[in-house]
C-alpha cells in the first residue's frame, strides 16, 4: 500500500527546492524511497534472492545501484537487443523473460561465448528453436534457454481463465514434453523455468471504494495461490526428471515477492516495480512502499479561479485503457484533471483548489501509473537526497536505447 506516514507538503518542498534551478518537465527518483523500497523487497523475500526485472527501471545507473545490495542477483531483461546490450555493459546474468524474433540477435549470441555464458532466452515453442537455429549464421555458442510456465488460474474445465495470456506449456505434462525437445536438440542447453503471476503480483487486492471487488480479489488470489504452488512443484520435478542439472526457478512480482518466495520449489522472485512504487501498487494489503520515481511539468497558463494548465502530461501506461492508467496529480495534493480534457499530449488542465496557490512556472508533480515507462520520456533521471540533486543519471532513453 502507499506509505501514509509521509508528509506530502514537505516531500513537495524538498522536490521543488531541489529542483529550483531545473526547469520542468523533469523527472527525479528519490534514493532514500527507493533504497527504502529496495529492503523491504528483500525482506519480504525472506532469503531468497531477487532479480531485478529492467522493465520497471530501465536505467543502467539504477540496476547496477540494486544490483550492488546482498540479496539481488541478475536482471529480468525484457527484449533480446536489450539482453545483449546489458551483458556486454558487465551484467553476468541476464534473463530474458519473452521469446523473442530477433535474428541478428541470436546471430550475435550464437557467435560470442561472453554474451551465450550471460543470457538465457525464453521459449514456450519448438518454432522459437528453429527461429533460434536459422537464425545462428554460423555462430556455434550453445544458447541457454528457460521454459516458461503458464500461471493462469483455470475454472470450470478451462472455461474461466484468470490471467496473462503469455505461455502455452500449462501443464507439468506440458514443460516436460517441451523440455523434452530441448534434450534432443544440439546447440541449446536447458537451464531453467520461469512462471510470472500476473494476477496476484499485479492486480491490487485494496481498490478505494471497492470493498466487494477487493473481497472478490483477494479469494481468487488466495485460490490462485494454492494451485499454482502444487502445479508448479509439479511441473519443476517434471522438467528436473528430463533436465537435473536444472539451475534456477523463477518466479513472482512486486505485489507477491513474499506468497512465491515461500515456495520451495522457487529458487528466485522477480521484482521492479516496487523500487519506484507507481501509484497502480497503492492498493496491496501485502506491503507498503514510498513513490520513489515522480516526473514534474510545469503550469503554463491560468485560465480561470480552480483551474491551472500545465505542459504535456499525458503518458498513460499500457494494458487495458482506463483512468488507472494515467499518471495522478500528487502534489501538490487535491489536483485532478478535467474529465472532458484529461492528461493531454501538449497541455493538461489540472481542477482543485490547490490550483489557485500555484504561478506560471511552478511545478506540478506527478506519479506515473506504472514504474519503468516513466522512462521512456525522459532522457535523465535527477537523483535527489534530502532536499538537494546530487547527480543526474541517463534512461535507457538517453543512452540512445529505446527497445519497443
């Protein structure tokens, strides 16, 4: 949930005087809330190790910065360009957590055994095996490949299907048929399982409002819990029947670090989000974290008593259309957009009576609905400490690498 113990007036007043003499828009992340977040991910795993999914950071200073802490080992990568990229920067242990198409890709880690040793793909499909071997242009690097499991909850003989649409292999029957055809084909070695639990670490069990929805929630999570705890032990002791010098069980999200990491089966959680703490994890009874990664615009124009209008602001995030995925007005606090306007791409009113306290040229910041794609508009990321800058690191972006 959000950490309610802050104090928003002076959380705005240390962000504007540290940013007095940077001009908006802007975006910071806040090293005490994030390092904060940080330990608390690692408390909630209990022992287990923590990789670091790049999708919800994307930006190298900040990996490498979690990546320093006991406890998190290896990033979570999210396309194979990117996968390449971060091992040849000096991360060893790179996971790529989707099946890719990119051939020059699997040509240029075919060919090179520093980048085979570092990254493992993933696959679901004997097709992405042929894609992975036409692809190899006469690179002979084994690659490393992880299987992933389907983590849906099924009702009512598959009927009812709650969660992510992403593997195929839902079954234990299923990851050892495939992990089958991996064994009997040369130049690929089988080296782990992956399962991402969308629907518990994602979905929020608290919503405002919505006490019958958030009931609701909470029993399907519960339910989901427990059958993919006994399918996917299962499942692994299946694979490791086929494959025994298996290495790693991934597994787990921001919002159920704790719930996977007590699975015996699973060697390692995956989390991101919970480092900068987008405002769709604010409703999770499981934990409770500080928003570390905030962007500010500036007020432009004034047009009337309870209004003001800031510069651009509309950066919804991805999935399903909705007000959760807009960026919120945070401080200062009681703004809201102007339902037949919304966040818009060049200008964005903002109604409430904090409007008519703020002048032409103050800053009005916000909180972006999910963690990394903050990023993807911003070419810098202003590091703040107390009330003062004390560095500024590149995005992904302003590296020059822009992935999707």
């Amino acid at each position: 949930m959000f950490d309610t113990t802050a104090d928003p007036v002076a959380d705005r007043a240390r962000y504007d005087r540290a940013t007095a003499q940077l001009d908006a828009p802007l975006a910071l992340v806040d090293l005490a809330a994030f390092d904060a977040n940080a330990e608390d991910l690692l408390r909630r795993a209990g022992g287990k190790q923590l990789r670091v999914a790049s999708k919800s950071v994307r930006c190298r200073a900040l990996l490498e910065r979690v990546l320093a802490k006991d406890g998190f080992s290896g990033v979570m990568s999210y396309t194979l360009a990117e996968s390449l990229w971060l091992a040849r920067s000096g991360i060893s242990d790179v996971l790529l957590a989707y099946p890719s198409a990119d051939r020059a890709g699997y040509a240029e880690l075919a060919s090179d055994p520093k980048l085979a040793a570092a990254v493992t793909v993933m696959v679901d499909d004997p097709a992405q095996l042929a894609l992975i071997d036409a692809a190899r242009d006469g690179g002979r690097e084994e690659i490393r490949v992880c299987l992933e499991l389907d983590t849906s909850l099924r009702l009512l003989g598959g009927r009812v299907r709650i969660g992510a649409r992403r593997s195929p292999l839902h079954s234990p029957a299923d990851l050892a048929e495939m992990a089958r055809t991996i064994q009997r084909r040369p130049g690929v070695q089988l080296v782990g399982v992956m399962g991402y639990e969308g629907h518990v670490a994602g979905v929020g069990d608290a919503v405002p409002g919505a006490a019958l929805r958030s009931r609701a929630v909470r029993l399907m999570q519960a339910a989901a819990r427990r059958e993919l705890a006994g399918r996917r032990d299962a499942a692994v002791r299946a694979v490791r029947a086929v494959a025994p010098d298996l290495e790693f069980v991934n597994g787990g999200g921001t919002g159920s670090v704790q719930h996977t990491a007590a699975e015996e089966t699973v060697t390692e959680v995956a989390a991101g989000s919970g480092l900068y703490m987008p405002h769709l994890f604010d409703n999770f009874t499981s934990f409770t974290g500080r928003p570390a990664a905030l962007f500010a615009m500036p007020v432009v124009r004034r047009p009337g008593v309870g209004v003001v209008t800031v510069l651009g602001g509309g950066y919804p995030a991805s999935g399903a259309a909705g007000p959760d995925r807009l960026p919120r007005p945070y401080l200062p606090g009681g703004l809201r957009y102007d339902p037949q306007e919304g966040p818009g791409e060049v200008q964005t009113p903002l109604l409430g009576q904090a409007a008519d306290d703020l002048l032409i040229g103050d800053k009005v910041w916000f909180r972006h609905a999910k963690a990394g794609e903050l990023c993807e508009r911003f070419d810098a990321l202003h590091l703040v400490e107390g009330d003062r800058v004390t560095g500024s690191v590149p995005t992904y972006r302003g590296e020059g690498m822009t992935f999707l």
